[in-house]
C-alpha cells in the first residue's frame, strides 16, 4: 500500500482534525503518501483530493472543528455518485480510506466497502456518542465539557431569580449527552428519547422540593426526546413554575478539544492506518475496555448501543 486518504464527514465534531493529523503523520511515518479529501463524499465525488505534508496538520490538534471541512451529501447515496467516487480513488491511485464521522459516513464507508471492494476503516466521530463498536466517540467528551459549563452559568442565573430551566442539548435519537450531563451538572431531571416521560410527575416532583426549599430547578431535554419549548408550557401551565428555555444547539459541536478527545482521535487515527498497512478493512476502529478494537462495519451499522442502566438509576436517586 502507497497511498491512502482520510476524510471527514456527517456532523463536524471536536477532535476531528486530531484524528486527520494523526492519520497524516502515521501515514507518513510508515511510508505512505497521504491525501486529505475536503468536505466528505461530497468533495470525493467532486475529486477534491490533495496530497497532505506533515506541515498542513502542524497546530491542528487543538483546533476544532476539521480543516478539511465536513459535508452531508444526498447525492453519494446514488449509484452514480458512488460510480464517481470510486473513480477518484482510483485515478489519484487511492488504496485505503479512513472515513472520520457518525452513522451516515460510516454507511458510505460500508458501501465503498461492501459493494465496491475499497479497503476502508471508518473513525467514530458524533458528538452524540450513538455510534456501537467504542465506548465513546470523538467529540463526547469536549461536548460534555461544554454543556456542563453552560448548566453552571445557567444554574446561577437560575438560582438568582428561583427559576426553572430547561436546557435543550443535542442527540438525535440518543440520549447520552442529556444523561451524562445532567449527572455531572447535577440537573433536577433528565428527558432522554429511551425512557418514556411523564412531565406531570417531573412536574410533581420539582414542586415537592419547591415545598422543601429548593428556589430553582434544571431539566435536560435529548433534542430527540422533544423539543424543549413544548415541554417547558407544559411546565408553565401545569407547574405554574417561572420557566425558561435554552437551547445550547451547534455550540456543542465546537471548540477546542478536550485532552481525552485529543488522544482518543491520535490513538484511533493511529490505529486505523495502521489497521490498513495490516490488511484490515471494512471495520471500524473504536474504543474497548482502554484498548483499541476493530468492529466490522455490517456489526456497527446494524447494532445499536444500550442505554447506561446504570448511569439511568444514578441520575434518578440523585436529582430530587
Ligand atoms: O449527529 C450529530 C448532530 O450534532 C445531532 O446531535 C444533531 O441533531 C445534528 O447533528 C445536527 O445536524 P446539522 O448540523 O446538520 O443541523
């Protein structure tokens, strides 16, 4: 193998230009050429390939976001667009290919492995962290970091004006944000999209402790399980409580990366090139029990990864 490239796709995430520097300089260092292909699927379609040096990832690894841009693209789940993709891997002489991103991206990589024989190892990297074969994703860690900032700041306000607060915080169809953050800011309740709701016995059950003496509350909502602005009239109306919304949105997708999402994006970005020069292929390289392990694809995409029972009970018999 001689040339390989890497690139980014799906939701942008912290850490992911981490894991390109450390694809790059891994590359490098085991004698390969490197092409860095910009703006996912869409720019591989487009034949928007260029050889990377180790100088072009120089004070990357703590910079968010990802230099080589990232890309949703409905085109590549054409066979045409994947006709056109393929045949700029092969022209620029592309042997393997590292696809850094969430569910969707990692599909494409199953694809252009399954159906096309292109040596490919997928990167988990969604905030989200819904993503099976790891433990956690790049950009879970700095994301979390983020929102328990933003819930300090809030819990403050909060408390000055003994109010309610409903933080609305990403996951599409996860609930680990909302779960984990809630723990770590110590949030009254959490509404994930696994557990099905009652807000009236939330509702109830802030209003007992209102009686107890508690001046303000915090609820996470997963954006999957609802949208913030709904449930919090319902805790206007019903509860009666002085309510308001914050929806943190893309700012949990930014920043610089935290030291866990960096060396967790310089171990997997390792790992996956080095998966290459050994043959491995079609899988997906995430995080084990501190090690690192290969999942296939099919196994990724087909899974899905359980609810933290345990994080779950911890949350309820600490909040109220
Ligand atoms: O999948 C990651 C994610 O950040 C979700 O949590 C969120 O719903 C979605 O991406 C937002 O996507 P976009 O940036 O395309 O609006």
């Amino acid at each position: 193998m001689n040339r390989i490239a890497v690139m980014t796709s799906g939701g942008d995430c912290p850490g992911m230009n981490a894991a390109i520097r450390s694809v790059v300089r891994t590359g490098i260092a085991n004698g390969l050429e490197v092409f860095g292909i910009e703006q996912g699927y869409k720019g591989l379609m487009e034949n928007r390939i260029k050889l990377l040096e180790s100088k072009d990832v120089a004070n990357m690894i703590q910079r968010g976001g990802t230099f080589l841009k990232s890309a949703r693209s409905l085109e590549f789940k054409t066979d045409e667009g994947q006709q056109m993709a393929v045949g700029n891997l092969e022209a620029n002489g592309i042997e393997g290919l590292v696809v850094i991103g969430g569910d969707g991206s990692l599909t494409g990589a199953r694809i252009l492995h399954e159906k096309f024989g292109i040596k490919v190892v997928g990167l988990p990297g969604s905030i989200d962290n819904d993503i099976y074969g790891t433990s956690i994703s790049i950009g879970v860690d700095t994301a979390l970091n983020t929102i328990c900032r933003a819930v300090d700041m809030i819990n403050e306000t909060a408390s000055s004006h003994d109010r309610t607060f409903l933080i609305e915080v990403m996951g599409r169809n996860c609930g680990y944000l909302a779960l984990m953050s809630a723990i770590a800011s110590g949030a009254e309740a959490v509404i994930i999209p696994e557990v099905k709701y009652n807000i009236e016995s939330i509702i109830n059950k802030i209003k007992v402790r209102y009686v107890e003496g508690k001046s303000r509350s915090v609820v996470i909502v997963a954006e999957g399980a609802g949208s913030a602005y709904d449930i919090g009239k319902a805790f206007q109306l019903i509860g009666g409580f002085d309510t308001r919304i914050t929806v943190l949105g893309h700012l949990q997708r930014g920043g610089a990366p935290s030291v866990f999402d960096r060396t967790l994006a310089t171990r997997l970005g390792s790992a996956a090139v080095k998966g290459l020069i050994e043959g491995r292929t079609g899988v997906m390289a995430g995080l084990g029990n501190r090690e690192i392990s290969f999942t296939p694809l099919s196994e990724v995409l087909t899974k899905k990864r359980d609810l933290d029972e345990t994080m779950l009970k911890i949350a309820e018999e600490l909040s109220l």
